[in-house]
C-alpha cells in the first residue's frame, strides 16, 4: 500500500469513527473499504456482491454501491477485461441499485462524488449516441439515460433529458410523465439564478445539455417552444454564473439569440 493510500485510508477510518455508518445491520463495512482503497477492486468486488445475496445484508446499500465502484475501476483495467467483461455495465445497475436502496440518501458522504463523476462519464457517451442520430443509437441513450435518472433521483436534467429521448424513440406516454416532473423545477430554475448552488456537477452539466438538446431538436418544428425551454435557463447558462461548477462557455447563449 502506497503513502497515497495510507492517506485515503487513515481519512476512511477516521470518518467512520466520527460518523459511524448506519445501516439494516450492525455491520460498517470496513472490509469492503481497506480493499478498496488498497485497489483490490475484484476481491472488493466478490465480497461486496456476497453481502448483496445474503439475507441478513442484502437490504444494506453499501455492499452495492462497492460492488459498482469496484466494478467501475476493473472496467478501466485491462488486467480485469477476462474476468470480468460486463464490469462497466455492472458498474450502472449497481450504483442505481444503491440508490434505490438508499432512499434517504444516508449514505451521500459515500457516494455523492463518485455518482457524480461516473454521470459525467454516462453523459458523455449519451451525447455521442445522439450525435449518431439513428434510431438504434437513440434507444440506448434513453436506456443510460433512465440509469442516470435512477443513480441521481434529484437530477431533474437527466428526467428532461429522458424525456425528450422518450419522445424521440415514440414512447409518448413516458415522455409526458416525466415532463409532468419536471415542470415545476423547471419555473423554479427560470425564477432564481441560484439554483446552480445546490446542484452537483453534473446535474449542472446534464440540465444545460438537456436543454441545449431539447432547443435543438424544437428550434426548426416549433421555434417558440425551443425558446421557452431555454427561457428556464437563461437566469443559470447565459452568462456566467457565480454557482456554476462548470467552465462558462457560449453555447447556450449563441443557441438562445439565434432562435
């Protein structure tokens, strides 16, 4: 183990021992830590996913947000790749498993910056199926979409974002359901500019895509519907933003004056 991980380590231990974790059963999971942060992601992997089958642990969301964490980092590891091929898939399901077993978020201490970094990593590939503009490659950017909504319930640009994937791939209904859900946050976002303050990074990132996406696809069809959806921006992405965790840029502003 190496001086960095030490650090991480001694941080850990130090951070259970004030906040001790709470879960269904007395068990803090420390194990499944020290292998962690020791980089011994498959053994890390392998004890996590036993706690998810066993009875008396398989209601605790910590063994499943350890078993995508580990599964997240063997999927950036060739030395993983025979072992374990669907790690990055693996990785999806459980951080969405976790969240859903950890409804109050108790656990957000633990996961919020890995979910948040893992989202950006999904957006990324979500814009390029977009890009890509066929009808195969738009139902698989609704299928990681709806697991970024699942990851980060209170992302409510990844519940836009979903939506508008839903109409594209004719799913009108869904669609409807999850416009309905956004549309108070969205009057909320368009009368207080500083709602980015209590938004991650990439809920930041994935509100100002969704609308940017969302203006592009409405700006030839129905113009004035495109501007309405950025309107609910414009207060945040049009100029520079003291709350932004985002380097500013002028995408938004230069698709807002040119519809």
């Amino acid at each position: 183990m190496n001086y960095k991980h030490i650090l991480i380590l001694v941080f850990g231990v130090t951070i259970f021992r004030i906040n001790p974790v709470v879960s269904q059963t007395d068990n803090d999971y420390m194990d499944l830590l020290l292998f962690y942060v020791d980089e011994k992601y498959d053994i890390c992997f392998n004890k996590a996913m036993k706690y998810t089958l066993k009875e008396k642990t398989k209601k605790d969301p910590l063994p499943y947000l350890y078993v995508s964490k580990a599964s997240f980092e063997m999927s950036r590891d060739h030395k993983y790749t025979n072992n374990y091929p669907k790690a990055y898939k693996t990785a999806i399901s459980f951080a969405a498993k976790y969240r859903k077993k950890d409804k109050e978020y108790k656990f957000k201490d633990d996961a919020e910056d890995y979910i948040d970094a893992f989202k950006l990593v999904m957006i990324e590939e979500i814009e390029n199926y977009i890009l890509e503009g066929t009808d195969a490659t738009y139902g698989k950017a609704t299928g990681l979409c709806k697991k970024t909504c699942d990851m980060d319930p209170d992302d409510y640009g990844a519940k836009l974002l979903y939506a508008l994937l839903c109409n594209l791939t004719k799913n009108k209904s869904t669609a409807k359901e999850y416009f309905k859900i956004c549309k108070p946050k969205l009057a909320e976002y368009k009368d207080n500019k500083f709602s980015l303050k209590y938004m991650t990074k990439s809920q930041q990132f994935i509100l100002r895509f969704a609308l940017l996406e969302y203006a592009n696809y409405y700006k030839k069809k129905d113009p004035s519907k495109a501007k309405s959806m950025l309107e609910n921006g414009k207060h945040l992405f049009y100029e520079e933003n003291e709350f932004s965790k985002l380097n500013y840029n002028l995408d938004f502003k230069l698709v807002y004056d040119n519809i």
